[in-house]
C-alpha cells in the first residue's frame, strides 16, 4: 500500500491511519484507498491531532455511515485478508505529497494526521465536501483552523526535510539522509569547527582521557565536569578539530560528534507520547550509524525533560540505550548541578565517566588569549597589544572573581573590541547591505508565495532579481570589508583598563597607575576631615600603601584593622572616609553592627539561613552583601558585643580572603579593607573623665595613655590571638582635645555654611562663636558627636526660627553671642 521509506516519515498516528484506511477500503470492497477512506481512518484514531481537529470541526461518525451506506464500518470489522491489497488512489497520493509539503513548511520532521486532513481538504471530492459543508464549516474556515492547529506545536527554523516522489515541486533538492531526526535536532561541532577555524589552545590531558573513556569497550561515555566558563564545550570543539585532523586513533576516524539541543526536541510536544517518540527515534539513529557521538551540554536538564502527564523522562529513555553500549554520549554540566541532579541518580550516573575540568590558571588564560587573538581581530578589524592581554589577565584576576578563566578574560577582550569598533565612525556601506537584505528577503517571500501557489513562471522571474540582489549584496559587503580593513582599531593595556572598569564599577584611575598620585595625596584628605588622629592616619597609609604597590599578599583583604577608642573619636568617620577615597563614594562601605550578633544561633544570619530555615536562599547578611558589591570596605562595629563564633568567620575571612555562605558559593574578600571597632576598656575612661570635668586636658590624655595598655589586655583576653594575630593593625585612636574639637566645629559650620548656600542664604560667624561652641562641646567622654549635638541645639534651631518668622534680610544670616547664647540675626 505505502512504500516503507514513505511510512518511516510519519508520526504513528498517520501510519496507524493509512494502515486503517486499507481496512476500509477492503471492508466496502473497493480496488483503491479513497481520501474518503483515509479520512474516515483518521477520525477512528483517537488521540490523535486529526481527530482532534475533524471532531472540533462538527464531523461526526454518522456523517461516514451517510457516505458509506451500505454497511456500518468498526475497527474491530473483519475483512478478508485474502483479497488484493487497494492500492492508492491518485487523490490520495497527491494529499499524502501534499502532506509532505505542508509539514515541510510547518517545519515538522514527521507528516502527522493533521498535515493528511489539510491535504485531504484541498484536494477536490465531492462527498467530503458535502461532509463539510452539511457541518456549515467553509473551505476557507477551515483551512484557519487547521493554520491555528498546526502552528500550535511548531519547531521553527528546521533544515531541509526528507526526499519523497512529488516533492521537487519545492524547486529544492532533499538530500537523502539516513539521520533524518538528528539532522533537525542537532548541530554537528564537526563541521561548526571547521567552518570557524578557530584555534583551542591547552587541555591536552582532559582531551587525551576523554579519548580514552570513548576508546572504552563499556561505559564509553565522558561527563565533562567544571565551573561555567572553564572550556567545558571548548573540549569537545577541539576533540571535533582532532577528528577532522586526522589526529586520533582508528577508532576515533571519521567520528562526527552531533550536539543535541534538548529545547527543540521537547518544544511543540503537545501531546502524550510525542516527546519519547522524538528520543527514541534520536537514540535509533545514533545506535545504527556507529559513527555518531552524541553531546549533550547541560546533562541535568534531561532529568525531568518531558515527563509531563505521567511519561517517562529523557534521562530515563536514555539509560538502556548508554547500559548497552550501542550509543557514545559526551555529557558537561558544572559541579553544582552534578550535585544536585546527577549525583542522586546513580543509575545514571555510572554509565558516565568524569572527567573534572579545572579552571586555568593565569599562565594558561595568557596562551589561550594568544591562541584566539587572530580570530579577534579579523572579527572586530582590530590590533590587540599583548600588553593588552598581559592587563586582561591581571585585572580580571584581580577585581572579577565572581567568574572563571579563561570566560571571564575573553568576555573582556571582545567587549573592549566592539566598544572601540562602535566608537569609529566614518564612510560605511551598512545602509545599503541592511536595504539590499531587506529587498532580498521581501523577494524570496514572494517568490516562495508563487511557488506554493505552483505559479513557476512568476517564480522563475522573481528567481532572477534574486539572483542579481545576491551579487549585488556581496559586492557592498566585500566593499564594507575591504573599507574596514583600512581602519583598523587599536586596543591597548588602557583600553583593557576602561572595560574592567565599566564592568566592575571602579574607577579607571583606582585601578592603573595613575592612581598612584591619588596615593600619595591619601594622607592629606584623611587628615583634612579625620581630626587629631595623625598617629592612626599613619598606620593605616601603610597597610594601603603595601597593598596597592603589590607588595602586600594578594590572597588577603587590602587591609585589616581594628580601631580601638572611646565614643566620638573618628572612628566610624574613618572607615567612611577611607571608603570614599578608595572605593569611590561612602555607598561602598557596607556596615555590621556587631550588637545584632550577641547569641550563638545568630551568627549563621551572616552567611545566610541552614538549608531546612526560614530564610533559606536569601543570603547572608554580610556574604550577600559583598557579593554584590566586591571591592568595598566592610565595617564591623562594636566587635567585642558579637558572640565569639563570630571570630571563627573572621578568622577564614583574614587567612584566606575566602567565605563560603550557606549555599556553599565562595565570596571573595580579597578586594575589600576589614575594619573592626571596639570600645573596650573606654567605659573606665569615660568614669574618669566626668568625675573630673574641670581637670586640664593634660591629665585626661595621660590617663587615656594608661587605660591603652588595659584596653589592649582586655581585648586579649575577649578575642582570640590568633585572630588578632592576623590583623594588619590594632590602632589606638586619641582622645580629642582642646584644640582638636575647635577644628572639628570649624568644619561643622562650614558644612552648615555650603547647605545654606543651596538655599542662597550667607551664614557669617565670629571667631568668638567658634571659641563658645567649642567650650561647650569640650566633653572628653563624648568626642565629635558632641559638636554636631551643640551646633544643631544652639545654631540650627535658631536659624530655622529666623527663616520660618521670615527675619532674614538680604539673604544674610549673622551668628553672634548674647547672654551665654547665639542668636541669628
């Protein structure tokens, strides 16, 4: 009845149709298979997207029995075999051509049940279209509903179909292959390589064991295992370049490696049975063509992958298959992933072969860098210095740690190349390659339109235009080519530098040498803003000094402190005005109040909730944090209230520059400052100082200098030494006096000065309010706090009255003194 090369062709559901339809034909006796026959078959075949469609179109059985009056036809009627099988008649031969035109266009790899109606429906009979139209469902109707049917699962973008009788009305030449199903689910690496002709440099013992694993008689299946980025697909590219080389054992010659894309094969799979069908069919032509390798990149995902309603899913299906040996998979999937998918399915986890792929190191980053060089700048019409790649590789390795080489340095080389590639301006031929393509395509629409319509000659014409537009398009491009390779752009270490900086947010200065005079000035801004602290300011200037020099170790923190001092000496202000100075703005410090960390089961909250909490997921208080923002100063205020779990993490923290949250993600600390503050030991000092308000200033920092050495002791013996062991500097910070607080209210009002200004209001102040401020803020317990509290008590009130009564003239505000007091005039 039916060839068997035209039945492979189609989904079940048709074969069962056609098949069904013979019956009926040898049931009412009749010599050939009439469409009114296949059409009845298709709306007996539950299930199916044809039964579907003819029962949502109003047909039902009786309108068959109308046209097949003389006796009632079941599928369980027995007919007698003996008889010569009907062959096909004309018109249902054009519909099932038809068909195979239709599901082409569609983009379907097998002709379905709903493909046959819509055939059927456009071949003229009297009888189905006496059916249709007693149903009140017009031709035109119809064929809309059909579209919507049919689109309803379509793949898009599939490659050329199969080869069958009647099919070169398409004017395309089908090629005969004997992998029809891997042909539109897959992409073979082998002819991708050699089409790019890119070079993979390195991994010479990873290449030489997977060769080694599908040399293997059993359980000849690497699974490729490594962090995102690593070259876990580059691998298999450069064993498809080793194939096509020649450069592999026998065994291995003339093996074509077939990339699966498990998306397109699950997509349009509406109904129960399609997805396992379209795996089956997968896994039958990788077992008859021995020289197929099959890849699949993200392995998990087939755990789960169409087992929708019940089915079974693709791992599942695929498990005999690898048990046998009659198929060779090469699987890749990063180490979280083969935790939690893979690892826990042991069945399918012994059929592979692990193969750990580490990242590179630097040394290895730089030759791979070397190695794709060329293809880079033939791509982007681009010179790349190999200073360039030298800062690439340092950089990325220094402020992107989030990511892997060799990802990681390569994203950076092509992005700083199409920065400067788009920065170019000049003559271009774009315009008139975007045009030519646009009426090129508008073109082969209307010519394909002529052509399904089996208008030829209109076809035939608009072939010509075709023809000349294509030359035309590649004589503009060749022209767009040559012009570019006059204008090449030039890419060097600075080039590298303003990239990494756009990535990671730090300024370009903070991350060349020319942050170097920015250094040098450190001292003087600190100095300017962080009062009476010289002998601090110093200790700390070192530790960034050492760091950013590269001198320092670069597998910890830039700096580690811990400031200790009494309330209202700078030391929050420091760590603030470090920030702003390294970091770029004061939004970089990320701050820990150490109070919120007093019992134990608190101290998890800073790496984040145990699996099995609430909170699970979120990320830790500190981890998130400086994940998100990698190159900040971290602040852990008032260190001696936290639980001593606490110093465990500070300890891995200091060491190894490394954190591991919750989730068992790695945060780095290595581009952040650690400060620790404590005010131990100034509860003794604070006693002192307000028993004797009137003793002179002297006295105080005396005993100031003698609390420092109890203060030390105390700490010693509430933090481990080990941890304070590993900070850079434990800093004492003065006590202010005198002198220092008249600073401090200077640049208190001076701040209150430029706020005002916003307004457009002039403050004018005396030395003698200067001196009255600073005789009342003069409480060594206190410190700078003080100073802001008094300004805001006797300053700012009083300015807010006289704006708010409207006293203000010319714009003019004057501080005096009165009676003890300053008022506003």
């Amino acid at each position: 009845m039916l060839e068997p090369k035209l039945s492979k062709k189609m989904t079940s559901h048709a074969k069962k149709s056609l098949y069904e339809s013979g019956k009926i034909a040898l049931f009412y006796e009749s010599p050939y298979i009439l469409s009114e026959h296949l059409l009845f078959a298709i709306f007996l075949e539950k299930g199916s997207m044809g039964n579907r469609i003819l029962e949502n179109m109003n047909v039902k059985r009786s309108d068959f029995d109308n046209i097949f009056s003389l006796k009632n036809y079941s599928n369980d009627s027995r007919v007698n075999q003996a008889k010569e099988k009907p062959q096909l008649s004309p018109d249902v031969s054009l519909a099932i051509t038809r068909a195979y035109l239709v599901a082409k266009k569609m983009g379907y790899p097998y002709v379905g049940t709903e493909h046959l109606i819509h055939s059927i429906i456009k071949t003229p009979n009297k009888n189905i279209s006496r059916l249709l139209k007693k149903n009140k469902a017009k031709k035109q109707g119809n064929g809309a509903m059909q579209q919507s049917f049919l689109e309803g699962s379509d793949i898009k973008s599939l490659s050329k179909l199969f080869d069958l009788p009647g099919l070169s009305l398409t004017g395309q030449e089908l090629s005969e292959s004997e992998t029809p199903t891997l042909d539109v689910f897959c992409v073979n690496i082998n002819d991708d390589v050699f089409l790019k002709k890119e070079k993979i440099i390195g991994r010479e013992k990873e290449i030489e064991r997977i060769i080694h694993i599908l040399g293997r008689k059993n359980k000849s299946n690497p699974l490729l295992i490594g962090d995102p980025g690593v070259g876990k697909t580059a691998l298999v590219s450069a064993l498809a370049q080793k194939i096509n080389s020649g450069k592999v054992s026998p065994r291995l010659a003339g093996k074509k490696i077939l990339s699966l894309d498990l998306a397109l094969v699950v997509a349009g799979t509406n109904f129960r049975g399609e997805f396992e069908s379209r795996i089956k069919d997968i896994i039958y032509e990788a077992e008859e063509n021995e020289d197929i390798i099959l890849f699949i990149d993200e392995i998990h995902s087939l755990i789960g992958a169409g087992n929708a309603s019940g089915g079974l899913d693709a791992a599942n299906i695929l498990k005999p298959a690898l048990a046998r040996g009659k198929i060779q998979c090469i699987g890749a999937t990063t180490l979280d992933e083969y935790k939690k998918y893979i690892e826990k399915d042991p069945a399918l986890e012994r059929r592979f072969q692990n193969v750990i792929v580490n990242e590179p190191n630097t040394h290895d980053t730089r030759k791979i860098l070397q190695g794709i060089k060329p293809s880079y700048e033939k791509f982007h019409n681009a010179e790349i210095s190999n200073q360039a790649l030298d800062q690439i590789v340092a950089l990325s390795s220094r402020y992107i740690t989030e990511r892997f080489f060799p990802d990681k340095a390569i994203d950076i080389l092509d992005e700083t190349a199409s920065r400067l590639r788009n920065k170019s301006t000049g003559l271009s031929f774009l315009p008139e390659i975007k045009k030519t393509e646009k009426q090129l395509k508008e073109i082969s629409t209307e010519k394909n339109n002529f052509v399904n319509t089996e208008k030829y000659e209109e076809a035939a014409t608009l072939r010509k235009k075709e023809d000349l537009l294509a030359i035309q398009l590649e004589n503009l491009k060749k022209k767009q080519q040559e012009l570019e390779k006059t204008n090449p752009v030039f890419i060097d270490s600075n080039d590298i530098t303003n990239t990494v900086s756009q990535i990671t947010g730090i300024p370009s200065e903070k991350l060349s040498h020319s942050f170097a005079p920015e250094l040098k000035n450190l001292h003087q801004k600190l100095s300017s803003t962080i009062i009476g602290q010289t002998e601090a300011i110093e200790k700390i200037i070192e530790v960034v000094y050492r760091a950013y020099s590269g001198i320092g170790d670069p597998n910890r923190p830039i700096g580690s402190f811990l400031f200790l001092g009494p309330t209202g000496s700078g030391k929050t202000l420091t760590a603030k005005e470090l920030a702003k100075n390294l970091f770029g703005n004061e939004n970089s410090l990320i701050r820990i109040d150490m109070s919120e960390f007093m019992e134990r089961h608190q101290t998890s909250q800073l790496l984040g909730a145990p699996a099995g909490y609430v909170g699970f997921g979120e990320g830790g208080k500190l981890t998130e944090k400086v994940r998100r923002k990698p190159h900040s100063l971290v602040l852990f205020d008032e260190i001696e209230k936290a639980h001593p779990d606490i110093f465990n993490i500070l300890l891995q923290i200091l060491e190894d520059g490394i954190l591991t949250d919750s989730e068992g993600r790695s945060v780095n600390f290595k581009n952040t400052i650690i400060i620790l503050t404590s005010n131990t030991g100034t509860a003794e000092f604070s006693d002192i100082s307000n028993m004797g308000f009137g003793q002179k200033e002297q006295e105080i920092s005396q005993k100031w200098a003698s609390l420092k050495e109890n203060s030390l002791k105390e700490l010693k013996r509430q933090m481990k030494p080990e941890l304070l062991n590993r900070l850079d500097n434990i800093i004492a910070f003065n006590v202010l006096g005198k002198n220092e607080i008249k600073k401090i209210a200077s640049l208190e009002l001076k701040k209150l000065k430029e706020r005002l200004q916003t307004k457009n209001i002039l403050l004018l102040y005396s030395s003698e309010v200067l001196n009255f401020l600073t005789k009342k803020s003069l409480a060594f317990d206190q410190g700078a706090r003080f100073v802001r509290k008094n300004i805001q008590k006797f300053i700012e009130t009083e300015i807010a009255k006289a704006i708010l009564e409207e006293k203000i003239k010319d714009k003019k505000i004057q501080l005096k003194i009165e009676n003890e007091k300053i008022i506003a005039i």
